[in-house]
C-alpha cells in the first residue's frame, strides 16, 4: 500500500513539472503524422457531382429544402431541421438538385442524400468581413445556428446548443481542443497553423456569446509548430475580456477526448452522462472554431472540409480542403489513385474511424481523414478468447471493464452489461489498441450498447 | 508468451548443471506433450489450433518446472494430459481455466504418484557431471528439500546439511540444493521475474504480496519463539520465488483488479506458510496459489476500477 502511494506521489509530482495531462488509462499509438503533418492545406477542385448527406449532426436529420431541378447558388440553405434538434444544410457549391438518393454512409451503412450536379453557370458568391463585435449574444448565436455549424472535430452536436449552456450552470472557461491525438490525422494541425488568427478570432466571438474571458487551447506537445502559432496569434488577440492562453499537453490517446481534455486542463471531472458545462466548462474543437469565425466574420455557412488523406495505400498523402458531400472516389483520383499496398480504407481516424466498402461514399461535415492503410499499418491477425491479462482495464481512460463487456456480449448476456459502464465508454479504442488477443473490444462495446438497456 | 518463455529457458540451463541432463529431457518431454495434447484437444474438440502461441509450451515448461528432477519421464506425460486437455480445453480452453494447469497437474501427479513426487529430489552435483544421474536408480541417491529437513529435523539440520548460514543464502539463492527441476535458481527467476516487469507484461503486486506475506509470516511464525523465524530462508527454499513471478500472476487464473491482487497474494502467501507450517506437505505454494484460483473471480466481483466520475446525483 506504501508502495502505491509512492508511485502515486511520484507520478502528481512528476505531472507537476510536465505538461498537462489526465492520470488514469490511455495509450500511446505511432503517430503516423510526418506524411502530412508540413503539407499545406490544398484547395481540391469542385468535383462534377455532390451527395450531401440529410443527416450529418446529431439531432434529427434535414428535410430538404429545394425540389428536384432546382438551381442553388453556393451557400444556399437546401434542408432545415423542422422538428428537433439540428441545423440547416447548404450547397456547398452552386448547382442543379438533382433529387434525394440513398448514399453509402459509413455508420448507418445508408443514408438519404441530396444529389448536386455543378452548375457553373451560376454565378459564384463573395463573401467579405463583417462588424461582429456590434452584434448582440442572441444575433450571435442565431447565425452559428443558421450557418449550420456543428461540432466537426468528430461528433457532430450542433453548436448553438454547446454555446447556450442551461442556466444553472454557470460556465467560466472555454476550451479549444487541438489535441489531434488520433494518429495520421493533421487537418486541425494545419489549421492552427494556417488560421491562427481566425481560430483566435473565433474564440473571441464563443467567449462574447458565452459572457466570460477565459479562453484555454489545448494543444498536444507533438505539434510545437502550431502551439507557437497559436501562442503568438493568442498573445496578440488577447485583451482583458478575452483572456486566450495555450497549454502544451502531454502526448497520449486520448488527449482531445472531450472529457480526458477537460480534466487535463482544468482538473475537473464531467459526471458521467453529463455536458461539459456541468463542471462550467464549453468545448470546442479548433476547426470548429475556425467554422465559427468563418459564419460569424464572413457570413460564410460551413460546406466545406478540411480533411487529411493519409496512409501506405494512397499515391499522393495530402490535407484537403474539399466541399461537403465530395466522393471518397473523386478524392482518391485527384489524389492519383491508390497504391497497390492498399489492404483497408478507414473513414475517420484509425482508433476511432469506421472502414468503409465502397469508394462512393461522401464526406460529411464530420469527416476529419481517410486513410489508406497498407498490409503493415493494421492487424488482420484473427482474434482469440479473452485471458483476462486486464489491460483494457488499465488502458480505459473512464475506469470501465470492456473485457467482462466482451465476455458477456460473447454470451449473449449483453442486457447485463450496463453494470461494467458501457454506457460511460465513448469508443476511443484503446481498450482493443492494447488487447493481446487482438480482441474488437470497441465493437463488443457498441454491441452492448445496442443490446443492453441504461 | 515467447518473452515468459525466454525468461524459463535461462533457469532451465541452470537446472542442468545443477541437477544433470534429464531435467532437460523431462522438460522436453513436458513441452512436447503439452503442444501434442493441445492441438489433440483442439482438433478433437473442433476448435481452432492455437498452438502457435505459446502458450502450451509455457504450460509445459513450468509443470516440468514444479516436478523432481528425478522422477521417470512417464510423468510429465501424464501431467500434461491434466494440464492441458482437463484442465484448460474441457473447461474452455485458454482463458476459461479457473486453475493455474500446470500446478493443477502437479497436484494430480502428486496424488497419483506420491513416491515419486515426493521422493525422487537429487543432490546438486558440483563439478559439471551432468551425465552422472542418466540411467542410475534414483532411489540409491535422492536426499531431502531444504524445507522437507526443515519441517522435519528443525533448522540446526538445515544448517549442518547445506551449510553454515550465511553460506546457505547464496547457495540458495545460485540454486545448488535440491528441489524441483526450475525452482531452485532465486537470482535467474528474479532477473526473469524483472524483466518481466520491466517489459510490463506484468506488475509488482502480485509478486510482492506473495513474497512479502511469505517473510513475513515465516518471522512472525516459523521460529522456535515469536518472530524467530527466518523470512530469507522462506523466500529463497521451495517453490516461493517460482509462484510468486510466473505461476501466481498467470492472467488467467490470478484477479485483473490490483486490489484484488494484492488481497489475492496476501492469501496465496498465507496459505502456503500455513501449509508449510501446520500442514502435512513441506512446500504448500502449489496448494495456496491452487486455493485462491478460484476466488479471482469472486475478489474481481469485489473491487471494480475507479469510474472515471460518477453520475452528477447519485448512482444511476
């Protein structure tokens, strides 16, 4: 027992005098990022036909807005949410409604999509700076809402909702998540590079909507690029009602998990299925951000992705900026094709992403990478029966068991596995990273998830 | 499994300059019958054979391990049969064993051959004769264990049979006495039981608890008088060392909590110096770690890891 405390009192020391970070669980994966991480973000070419998928938030998908045949000019609403939760939905570039098809999706295996042929005839829009600092909270917050801004680091939650915490919840700090801790993934990394000032410029425009001045970006110590960036782009923004500092976190998965991030930096604890505004704090992801400035200063809706397009299994690696509802095949000949190497297309990031079987299958606002990934850069090895060694135990960051999970779905006594905290899991996958059995503990988990009721 | 594997072969080498070489033969007759049974069991079974893993031949290195290194070869064989098709794929196969296979062949091997398994202990050569015991009738040269002298002709025995005290730890602890075929090397079990940890294929908590209950028990208990006992002597005879790095801490049959494992290995130790103090055996190890198998589970039912944050309001 003294030995633990020892340890324990060493680690708190030892965190101390490093970078910030959470205590329990979490992995260190290679992180792949050097095949991108200096390529500058490429504006990829307007591809001939769009598929914008109806549902690309959390909440209840669009209904469309605009008939079959009609001509829509770039940045025009084509769906609203009537009933729910949600936000309206834009042409990401002028074109001709083709009408509303099924398009692959990589979760719900198929989706409603409205279908765009471009229309080049119609003439492109402009759009140039606003006086934001004049508009009210309320004006604000309508137009994150109406340039359908929704949280693009991975989620999806609409973003109006984030900035409108309920009123018993004070919130004093903002966070701007640039962790990017998914391996291969570097389109936030550029970002923070690239628009330094627009992501700072954003935050300003969070933290006059939220009404306080703390703003604290999280930023992993493997990008000392972008932290300079940011520091400077921080330092130069800042004023005594926008107070925007940078905080270095240690390097481990995963470090910009909503929650993991919040007690990195602020030491406090999100109860389980609770916001992040219980504790006071609101989350927002850089590019997020970016998205917000880009409403807010331009007037400009968000239809368009920066994404990483990475892996063994890809000719030419690259960070795009590509429209939403591009085909992953449309990015893949612009990109020059595949390599023969290719052994898996993954949607997403690697411990997190979805492999998908189709090439024709749209980015969503959502969408942060495509990976290519080669014989070497996965495991296809076949899984075998738990030995209880417990290190998913140890990996999960929020304390759960996915190996009784596992056993149980196994069993097909998924109904009881709401005791081991399936319901607390958020899939980041290190549970079945660290697994000697190569067991897909993240799917028993969704599995469970599906089966068992809270 | 191949780097726990690499870790038993450095004691296994020792073991044939200690005790000759048929302590290789028996551990190769061990391994070759723990592999042959395995894909046996899996074949018949209609499972997939998994034998490439490793982890049979752990299996066969560590119940060659546990037996004398003067029993006939015939053993091992049979061992292997309990270890492996009884006691790991009728329950499941790997993962689904309650108990350790190898020390639940051991057990089997003891109630089945008593006299050789009690009895068939060899006298550490000296000068590299490792040919000398190949062919000879054992019983002619068996001797006792350092603990079965103790048990029963008390310390002064120990002393006067292996040599003066201080002389006694480092023998003890190269592994010159005699015991089973791999226990008796403290210093290459404790550099592969580091390694181990160092690679961190497996933590301090089980290995400490043991040990650590085993000292402290031996002092407190196993003198003539109070606290008179000898905590070094406890750890460095029988089997201790051995359990408390890789039998003891087996993944499947020990608990995942480190709570529970530290309540686990408190008790394996306990039960053995029960054993050897009280109990009919000299060594008790295999028992205790056998005893508390089963309640892995049951300790893991007990203590959950730390929830991340618990629901704002109460439990949910």
């Amino acid at each position: 027992m003294c030995f633990v405390f020892l340890t324990q009192t060493r680690e708190l020391l030892f965190d101390m005098t490093s970078l910030l970070t959470f205590p329990k669980g979490g992995v260190h994966p290679p992180e792949a990022k050097e095949r991108t991480a200096s390529l500058a973000i490429e504006t990829m070419p307007v591809p001939d036909e769009l598929e914008v998928i109806l549902g690309q938030h959390i909440g209840a998908p669009c209904t469309p807005t605009v008939a079959a045949k009609a001509e829509v000019r770039e940045g025009d609403i084509i769906g609203e949410v009537t009933k729910g939760l949600g936000v309206p939905l834009h042409a990401p570039v002028a074109a001709t409604v083709k009408g509303v098809f099924q398009s692959a999706h990589p979760m719900r295996v198929s989706a409603p999509a409205l279908l765009l042929v471009t229309n080049s005839e119609i003439p492109a829009v402009r759009y140039s700076r606003l006086d934001w600092e004049l508009c009210g909270r309320d004006e604000l917050l309508k137009k994150v809402h109406g340039a359908g801004i929704i949280g693009i680091g991975g989620a999806g939650f609409p973003s109006h909702v984030k900035l409108n915490p309920p009123p018993d919840n004070p919130v004093d700090t903002l966070i701007l998540n640039g962790a990017e801790c998914e391996p291969y993934i570097t389109a936030d990394h550029r970002q923070m590079l690239e628009f330094s000032q627009e992501i700072v410029e954003g935050a300003r425009v969070i933290l006059k909507i939220l009404g306080i001045k703390d703003c604290r970006i999280g930023i992993e110590n493997n990008k000392p690029d972008a932290i300079a960036a940011m520091t400077k782009a921080a330092a130069a923004a800042s004023s005594a009602s926008a107070q925007i500092t940078v905080h270095p976190l240690k390097v481990k998965y995963p470090q910009g998990s909503e929650k993991q991030l919040i007690q990195s930096i602020t030491g406090r604890k999100v109860p389980a299925f609770a916001l992040p505004s219980a504790v006071g704090v609101v989350v927002h992801n850089v590019s997020t951000t970016k998205a917000i400035h880009d409403a807010i200063v331009l007037g400009k809706p968000l239809y368009e992705k920066v994404m990483t397009v990475s892996g063994k299994g890809i000719s030419r690696p690259a960070n795009l900026l590509v429209k939403v509802g591009t085909r992953v095949s449309d990015i893949v000949a612009y990109l020059g094709g595949v390599t023969p190497a290719l052994a898996k297309i993954v949607m997403g990031g690697p411990m997190m992403g979805f492999a998908i079987s189709t090439l024709d299958i749209p980015v969503t606002k959502t969408t942060s990478s495509v990976l290519f990934l080669a014989e070497d850069e996965i495991d296809t090895r076949p899984h075998s029966q738990c030995i209880r060694c417990g290190w998913c135990v140890e990996a999960c960051p929020m304390g759960l068991e996915p190996k009784e999970v596992a056993i149980h779905v196994e069993a097909d006594r998924a109904q009881d596995t709401a005791q081991f905290g399936v319901f607390e899991c958020f899939e980041c996958g290190c549970c079945a990273y660290v697994c000697p059995a190569k067991r897909p503990l993240v799917q028993f988990m969704r599995l469970a998830k599906m089966k068992a009721k809270r | 499994m191949w780097t726990v594997v690499a870790c038993l072969v450095p004691p296994l080498i020792l073991s044939v300059f200690i005790f000759g070489i048929q302590t290789l033969i028996i551990t190769a007759v061990s391994v070759v019958s723990c592999v042959a049974v395995e894909a046996a069991s899996q074949k018949l079974l209609g499972r997939r054979v998994t034998v490439s893993d490793g982890s049979a031949v752990i299996t066969g290195m560590l119940l060659a391990f546990v037996i004398p290194p003067g029993v006939p070869y015939l053993l091992p064989v049979l061992g292997a049969v309990m270890a492996i098709y009884i006691g790991k794929h009728l329950l499941g196969g790997i993962g689904y064993n309650i108990f350790n296979p190898a020390l639940l062949a051991r057990a089997f091997l003891l109630a089945t051959f008593p006299v050789a398994m009690t009895s068939s202990w060899l006298p550490p050569l000296h000068d590299l004769a490792i040919f000398s015991y190949l062919g000879t009738h054992v019983d002619a040269i068996t001797t006792a264990t350092p603990l079965a002298v103790l048990k029963t002709q008390g310390m002064a025995a120990v002393v006067e049979q292996f040599g003066a005290t201080s002389n006694i730890y480092t023998t003890f602890f190269l592994g010159w006495r005699p015991g089973a075929i791999g226990e008796t090397s403290g210093l290459l079990i404790v550099l592969g039981g580091l390694y181990l940890l160092y690679r961190r294929y497996i933590t301090w908590h089980i290995p400490v608890s043991v040990l650590g209950t085993i000292a402290l028990l031996t002092w407190c208990f196993g003198g003539p008088t109070w606290f008179g006992g000898d905590p070094l002597l406890a750890i460095l005879s029988g089997g201790a060392l051995l359990g408390a790095f890789f039998m003891a801490n087996d993944y499947v049959t020990c608990p995942t909590d480190k709570t529970s494992q530290l309540i686990y290995g408190v008790g394996v130790g306990a039960l053995t110096v029960l054993i050897r103090l009280k109990g009919g055996y000299p060594e008790g190890i295999c028992y205790a770690i056998l005893l508390m198998n089963p309640l892995s589970s049951v300790l893991d039912g007990w203590f959950k890891p730390k929830r991340f944050a618990a629901p704002a309001g109460g439990a949910k």
